[in-house]
C-alpha cells in the first residue's frame, strides 16, 4: 500500500535508502555516502513523501515527489524486484500527476 510518511518514519526511511544505495550506487565513495547519509533527514523536508507498506506494514521503500517530479525513489534491498518501484511510478503518474523522473547519470 502506497501512503504518505511522516517524521516518525525517518529512521526506516534512512535505513531503506542505505540499503538501496549500497545494493546500486556503486559509483559512490564512502566518503560522499557518509556526507549524504549524514544530512538525509534534511533533504526529505523539500518533497512530499510517499512510502510502500507490505502486508505487515512495513515500509519496503519511498519516493519523494516535488512539483510535478520525482526526486527520489528508493526500494529496501531486499523487497528489490517485487514490484514496488512499479508501483511507484504508476502512481506518482496517475495520482500525483508526475511527469519527470530524477536519476543519477551514473545509474546503470
């Protein structure tokens, strides 16, 4: 289910994006990964935040959605390939009326 997060879901949301990012960011150093898992939290106040529960409710991902774009999308490594990403994207262009996509140059 695909629902708004709120502050007291930033400590999953962190732990998803570590995830995601270590399992297909290859082409960050640890360096830079520290610099933005240190300041994170920050960037999620400037998007609107959407994040995915499984049948347990547990967040298994997010994206954040500004204006009419998605700035960022990120999938629990481990719920990667099920699906969630999809879903995501079906929404942020049905419900949310998004017509861009931010991706890092450097994604493969």
């Amino acid at each position: 289910m695909i629902q708004r997060v709120t502050k007291e879901d930033y400590e999953r949301l962190v732990v998803i994006w570590e995830s995601s990012v270590k399992a297909t960011h290859h082409f960050l150093d640890r360096e830079y990964f520290e610099y933005i898992k240190s300041r994170i939290t920050s960037y999620f106040g400037s998007v609107d935040l959407w994040g995915y529960r499984d049948d347990q409710g547990v967040l298994q991902g997010f994206m954040g959605v500004a204006d009419d774009k998605i700035e960022m999308l990120f999938i629990d490594s481990n719920a990667r390939g099920g699906g969630i990403g999809k879903k995501f994207l079906a929404y942020a262009v049905e419900e949310l009326k998004t017509t861009k996509l931010d991706v890092n140059e450097q994604n493969e």
